[in-house]
C-alpha cells in the first residue's frame, strides 16, 4: 500500500499551495466572524476530512463557540462513495442551538446534506456550513456552502484534510491525482 501512496503523491497535481490553502482559511474565518458574531455557534468537525480545516479555523476565529463532532462517511477509505454510514454523533445538544458544520470538501453534497438534515431534525435554530474545498461539477448539488475556502477541479484530491486512501491527509497543500 505505501508504494501506491508514494507513487500517487509523486505523480500529483499541485492544485493550491499551502500558502493559498491558509489564505483562504483565513477569509473563511474573518466572514465566519462577522457572520456568526453573536449567534453562540457550536462549531460541529466531520470526522476524519474535517479535522484539519476545524483545526485551522479555531485558531483565527475570535467568537464564542463550542466544539463536537460527527463522524458520517460516505467513503470509508475508498476513493468512490457509497450509502452514508453514521459512526458518531454530537455529544453537544443540538436544540435551540446554531450549527456551524466543518468540512475538508463539498464534493456531490450527499453526505453534507445529511448532516445538515441531521441537525434540523435534532433542533438547531440555524445551520450554517463550512468547507474548505467546493469541488466545481456540471449539476446541480443538493446543498450549497455558506462559508467556502476554494472552488476547486472534478478530480479526485488529497491534502488538507482530504485523502487517499485513508492516506495523505496530512499533505500541505492541495493536490489531484493523475488517475
């Protein structure tokens, strides 16, 4: 497996660099600021993807908020989606509250939409999405972003939060696989 990783990493597209990666977190931050400034936010991590991208986030947002997780995957390590698969929820109660979802990629909209769905149905007052990349596709999706880091190509990519694999989340920088 660590060959295939290798040779997918060495054969990768730079598609943003790390520089432009943390210039776009840092728009998303100052508009998630101004936006979410006084609404109490209970900012909700996607587990795996969204780890890095909240982990980002936190350091330049200056409101209040609190912090969980979830964890629904449509992939499972896989390079193409499946059902939705609920492995965590939110420890945190959601009525009442507003929600800010934190996602590494906006790719079909499924599993985002489910999510969101998720939170209407367990109460939150406002739901509010962040993604670090919009992947750009020819239809339309079943939910659209309110915060987004970068418009980013139909291919599959790696880095920032985002893998291959299970692998090469941790890459600085955004990459597309050749294949």
């Amino acid at each position: 497996m660590l060959e295939e990783i290798n040779r997918v990493r060495a054969t990768a597209d730079l598609l943003h660099s790390e520089q432009e990666v943390e210039a776009a977190i840092d728009k998303m931050a100052w508009e998630i600021n101004i936006a979410l400034a006084d609404r109490n936010p209970l900012l909700l991590c996607v587990i795996n993807g969204g780890i890095v991208a909240a982990g980002k986030l936190l350091t330049r947002l200056t409101i209040p908020l609190t912090i969980d997780s979830i964890h629904a995957s449509r992939y499972q390590n896989q390079t193409s989606g499946g059902s939705i698969k609920w492995l965590v929820q939110p420890e945190t109660p959601l009525k009442g509250r507003t929600v800010l979802i934190v996602d590494d990629i906006l790719d079909e909209g499924i599993t985002l939409a489910a999510i969101c769905q998720y939170c209407r149905e367990h109460g939150a007052a406002a739901v509010y999405s962040a993604v670090l990349a919009d992947k750009i596709l020819d239809h339309q999706k079943p939910v659209t972003a309110d915060f987004i880091g970068l418009k980013v190509e139909n291919r599959y990519l790696f880095g920032y939060g985002m893998d291959y694999k299970g692998y090469l989340r941790n890459v600085a920088g955004i990459y597309a696989c050749k294949e």
